[in-house]
C-alpha cells in the first residue's frame, strides 16, 4: 500500500467492514515505537472548537456578530 502525496491511505474494505467503518467514522493514529495503529476516535472531533480558542481574543477590531454577518454577505 502506498501514501499519497497528500498522505493518505486506502483503509482495504474487509478491514473497513470488520471494524464498521463508515465514510465520516473519525479516527485515532497512535505510534507505538516504530508503528501506527488506527482505533476509533474516543472523543468527537474538536479541531474547530481548537481553532477558535486559538484565535479568541485575538481580534483588534470590535463588531457585532450583525455586522460582521453583513460584511460575510455583502449587505450595504
């Protein structure tokens, strides 16, 4: 099996089917030693709720949540 360029891999479909695997199903890498093991994800994907407690705080401009909805949709 080879990784992409992007670094992905095709998980083979009898794994997939033995291990209910659906398309969405959010994963687990854990390295021990020289090898990864794919498990199940035990907690629901935070990576966005990371992202904006990164950036909270960080903003110099102060604005409504209407009028930054504005700006998104292009209202004058």
């Amino acid at each position: 099996m080879k990784i992409t360029t992007k670094g992905q891999v095709t998980i083979p479909v009898d794994i997939r089917d033995q291990l209910n695997m659906q398309p969405g199903s959010e994963v687990e890498f854990v390295v021990e030693g020289n090898a990864v093991r794919i498990v199940p994800a035990t907690a629901p994907n935070l990576r966005g709720r990371h992202i904006v407690e990164r950036l909270r705080g960080k903003s110099t401009v102060r604005m409504t949540t209407d009028e930054i909805m504005a700006l998104t949709r292009g209202d004058r």
